[in-house]
C-alpha cells in the first residue's frame, strides 16, 4: 500500500473519529437519561480496549494488567473524592496508575510470552487479597462509599478521556515509537540490535496505556457509589478488554475500538435478562474469535475488502 | 510447641497433597501440550460438584465416584484437545503464538464450563459430610477425609510417575515433552499424545475436585481460586516439569499453612506474593531448565 494511501485512510478515519465525537457530546441534549449512561458503559470498555491494545497489540506481550490500573483508579478516586474535585481525582488517578505501571514495568518487562502474562495477572490478585486483608484487618470495614457525581458529568468526562487516549494510541501508532513497538513485537531482538532501546520503550508504552485505565477507573467509581476490592479489582476487567481487542482485531486502530462497542452493547443487552448466559456467550464468542478469526472483525473487512477488490478487477 | 510445629506441618502436607495434584494435571497439560489451561480449576470444579450430586442426589460413595468422574473430564479434555487445541496448533504461526493464542482460548473455556455449570447447578455453596471423624496423629487432630485427600494424591502421584517413566506411552509423552516434532518424525503419534496429556490433566482435576469436595464446601465459581495455585505451583516447581510440580505443591502447602497459622487473612495473598517474587527472581522455578 502506498503512504498516500495511508495519509487518506488515516484522515477518514479521523474524520469518521470527530463526527462520533461529535454525535456523542451533544447526546445528552437530546437522548434519554439511559442512553448517557448506556453510553458511558460502552466509552468505559472502549477506553479499556484500546489502552489495553495501545501497549499490546504491536508488542504481543499480553497483559492481564487492566483490572489493577483499573482498580487503582477506582480506589483513588474512593480515598480522595471528598478532599479534591473531580478533575484532580481523575488526573490523580490516573497519575498513581502511571507510576505504578512504571515500577512494575520496570522490573517485568524482563518476562517474556506467558509470563508476563501470568505475571499482570498475579498482580491484580495480590492487590486485591492485600488490600482486603488491609481493609478487614487494619480499617476493620470492607468497602467505602464514594462520592456521587451526575451521571451527564460522567459521560462527559469519559468523553474526554475516550477522545485522549484516541488521539495518543493514533499518534503512537503513526510515529517512529510506532513503528519501533511493531519491531519489538516482531523480532525484539532484531529491533534491540537496530538501536531501539527496547526496555524504555516497553515500560513507557506500558506506563501510558495504564493512565487511561486509572483515569477510566477514577471517573467510574463515581457511579457505582459503593466499592470493595472484590468490585474494583473484578478480574473481568482484564479479560474482558482483551476479548473486546481479539474480536474487533488489532491490526487496525479502529478494531478494538468497534470490537468494544459490540461487545460492550451486547453484555448490556444480555446481561439484564441473562445474567449466566452472557458469559457463557462471552466464552464461546472468545472461543470462535480465536479459532475463525484470528485478525478479529477488522481482518474480517480486510478480506471481503480485497476479495470485492478482486472481482471488480476480474470484471473490467 | 512441638504439638504445635506439628499440627502446622501436617496440615500443610495435607493441603500440599491437594495442590501438588492439581498442579500436576496443569503441569502435564502445559509441559506437554503447551497449553497453559486457564480452565484447569473448572475441570476440578466439574469432579466437586458431580461428586456432591452423585452422593447427595443417589447417595454414591465419593470415593467411587473417582470412577465416574475421571473418566468423565478424560473424555472432555481429550475431546476438546482433539478438537480446539489441534486446530489452534496448526493454524499458529509459532509455538509462542499458540501459547499465546492457546491461553485466551482457555480463558473462553473457563467462562463456558462455569457457566454451564452455573446453569446446571446454580451458585449456591453446596457440601456433605463424609469420612469426618478424627484421627490423633502425635497430638495433633485431623479430620480422616484430609488424609485421604493426602493418600490418593501421594498414590496417584507414584503411579503416574511409574506410567511415565516404565511404560511406552509414557517414554512417548516424554519425548513429546522434549520436541513435538523430532518425536512426530520418530514415529510417535503426536496429536494422540498431546490430546491423551490434555485428558489426563483434565482427569487429575477431577479427581482433585472429588478430594476437594470431600474436605471443603464447593460451588460452581470455586475453580478459578484452584487455577491460580495450580499456575503459582507450576511455576514454583519450573514450568513443565511434574516431579517439580510434585514436590512445588507440598512446599506451597506447608507455607501456606504456616501463613494460616500465623495470620489466616493473608494466605492467598502470600501465594502471589511468592509468586510475583519468584517470577522476578528465578522465573525457571526450582527443578526448571
């Protein structure tokens, strides 16, 4: 494909990217209170997707990580609501996730393939069972109760995360730290040897997906008004970003993004009638995926693309 | 205070039993087949709850029920072996990208095999009482169920190990262990043998959820929890190698009753501490290469 080519997709889609901004920032002027906080939800798991995708779709080193960014965000924004505004907590939070993500970063990295995955996802455990045993044996009370915030401020806050970190993973991916990240994921050796600083990069990628998380998990923890750690560090948020990536397919900046918005308005639709069907559903979407299609819906275009491609050509 | 060291030892040799069979299904099913099965709790899951059934329901022997519920998860592991994992294998580029692509897809089965338990079963926790009377073992007090936990991990332990290392099949998973390849060329038949790992793993678990639910109450959310000790105790033992999955499982269960002993709160928590630490520290575990 030729940089032209590239230029021009690259502005549709950024195009397609401001009017969905948009169309969403003047919803709540015109939709139903249930469609802002349907759209919350969604803009909640786009954000985890693509910050998830942001670190590892170009390395493919698969972090089972999002629940404790997550988790640390909505903790933060638990112990800190009633002393700061809200926009400090949500910065704050995302803050603390940063440099978590640093620090754990910088001694992991190391791990290659399934260890580092096993290894983030230790991670959300530990936390969770210290700060449990903190909770029952130091504080004595399990949960806390935070702040609550209007459910149109939430989306809007939201919003403005969702379109950073928009703009973040699409200047990443077009810049040379991009393409340095792609090469980390292909060959790391080979790229190490061709002068990128291989561990530097990986933390730093790692440290910036896991601000949006934290920051995602400040602003959501405002409206679920009661938390515990077994709410906050819900295992769940790391798989299910990681399903939402697979099935959208990451070759493509809008792949995880489009696998989030399905996947989040189907649990929404299942999940109020079916609570047990929707993760059996879940699991066998997650099963399908990664057996029939293993670029995801984004590989799935792609293919009918160059297929409609081929018979235009086969009939002129 | 000698009563005391004691109690804490036994019991931790009583819960290493456990978690050294648990690991070893995982072990097998990972060292060889190269699938870290996320899914390995719900197997055993599957065995507890199947056991309470048939004992609660028909009123079976828990014990007999080893013979219903091995073959049973046998079966599906092998099948799903057969099946899903073959597939992925041919299809993944690398062995790196199947262990990847292996791993999410375990996470799918692990959602489905709850949930249809879920559905079968509902979410209630669920226990009976069998084989409870005590036994005094130097001072200390424990339960008969708990040491039959202990004897039937420590025999199937024995003989599995026997079955490896005396026995073709067994000389077979061995090669397939070392390169899936070079022992597809010398003539093993290698998708029955990673698929015959996969179901033993599976019939471990089953067997290992049979032992669980002899001791503590079940429900159909309960196999998460043994995943992750299965995993920290693989990892412990270095990943791959069963005797030191074996040996892993006994040194996490003495550690682990120590821990309960010491502040009951935090066992889990010291079992990712150790883990995470020893990921950073000596990743390989103690009988890995």
């Amino acid at each position: 494909m030729s940089s032209k080519g590239i230029t021009s997709r690259s502005s549709f889609l950024l195009g397609i990217l401001c009017l969905v901004v948009v169309l969403l920032a003047t919803s709540p002027m015109y939709a139903p209170a249930y469609i802002v906080i349907l759209l919350t939800s969604i803009l909640m798991y786009v954000v985890l997707t693509v910050s998830w995708t942001i670190f590892s779709g170009p390395t493919g080193y698969i972090s089972l990580a999002p629940a404790a960014f997550f988790g640390i965000g909505i903790y933060t924004a638990a112990t800190l609501g009633e002393a700061l505004p809200l926009a400090a907590v949500v910065i704050i939070g995302g803050l603390v996730s940063f440099i978590i993500a640093l620090l754990v970063g910088a001694v992991t990295l190391r791990l290659r393939g399934i260890y580092f995955a096993i290894f983030t996802f230790g991670l959300v455990l530990l936390i969770q069972h210290l700060l449990l045993w903190y909770e029952v044996n130091i504080t004595g009370t399990r949960g806390r109760f935070v702040i609550v915030v209007d459910n149109t401020t939430i989306f809007y806050v939201m919003l403005i995360i969702f379109v950073l970190l928009m703009l973040t993973a699409f200047f990443i991916r077009r810049s040379k730290y991009g393409l340095a990240l792609q090469s980390i994921g292909e060959n790391e050796e080979a790229a190490s040897h061709i002068g990128i600083n291989v561990t530097v990069l990986k933390v730093i990628t790692f440290a910036i997906s896991a601000i949006f998380m934290g920051a995602a998990g400040a602003i959501m923890a405002t409206r679920w008004t009661y938390i515990d750690p077994y709410i906050a560090f819900n295992t769940n948020f790391s798989f299910l970003p990681v399903l939402m990536a697979i099935f959208g397919g990451m070759g493509q900046l809008y792949g995880p993004f489009l696998g989030a918005v399905i996947l989040a308005y189907l649990e929404e639709l299942l999940l109020t009638e079916f609570p047990y069907y929707y993760m059996l559903l879940f699991g066998i979407i997650m099963v399908v995926a990664i057996l029939y299609l293993p670029n995801g819906i984004v590989g799935l275009i792609q293919k009918w693309r160059k297929e409609g491609f081929r018979r235009k050509h086969a009939n002129t | 205070m000698l009563t005391t060291i004691l109690d804490v030892l036994i019991a931790g040799l009583l819960l290493g039993g456990l978690y050294a069979l648990i690991a070893m299904g995982l072990s097998l099913q990972y060292g060889v087949a190269r699938v870290l099965n996320i899914a390995h709790g719900e197997f055993l899951m599957l065995g507890a709850l199947l056991t309470w059934w048939l004992y609660t329901m028909f009123g079976i022997n828990p014990l007999a029920c080893l013979a219903i519920c091995g073959p049973l998860t046998f079966v599906i592991g092998f099948i799903l072996h057969r099946t899903l994992y073959k597939r992925l294998r041919t299809s993944s580029a690398t062995p790196g990208i199947f262990e990847s692509n292996s791993m999410l897809a375990s996470f799918g089965l692990l959602f489905i095999i709850q949930n249809v338990a879920l559905i079968a079963w509902g979410s209630q926790i669920k226990s009976y009482s069998y084989l409870t009377s005590t036994i005094d073992i130097g001072g200390a007090v424990f339960g008969a169920n708990r040491l039959v936990t202990l004897g039937f991990a420590v025999v199937i332990g024995i003989a599995f190990y026997i079955f490896l290392a005396r026995t073709r099949t067994g000389k077979a998973i061995r090669a397939a262990a070392q390169d899936p390849a070079i022992a597809g060329l010398m003539g093993v038949n290698i998708n029955q043998i990673l698929a015959l790992c996969f179901g033993l793993g599976a019939l471990m678990a089953g067997f290992a959820g049979m032992l669980v639910s002899m001791c503590y109450p079940v429900n159909a959310v309960m196999g998460f929890e043994y995943t992750t000790i299965a995993i920290i105790v693989i990892v412990l033992g270095g990943l791959g190698s069963i005797p030191g999955s074996f040996i892993g499982g006994f040194i996490l269960g003495i550690i682990g009753s120590i821990v309960i002993y010491l502040q009951p709160g935090l066992a889990l928590a010291s079992y990712y501490l150790i883990f995470i630490v020893l990921l950073l520290v000596k990743p390989t575990g103690i009988l890995g290469k």
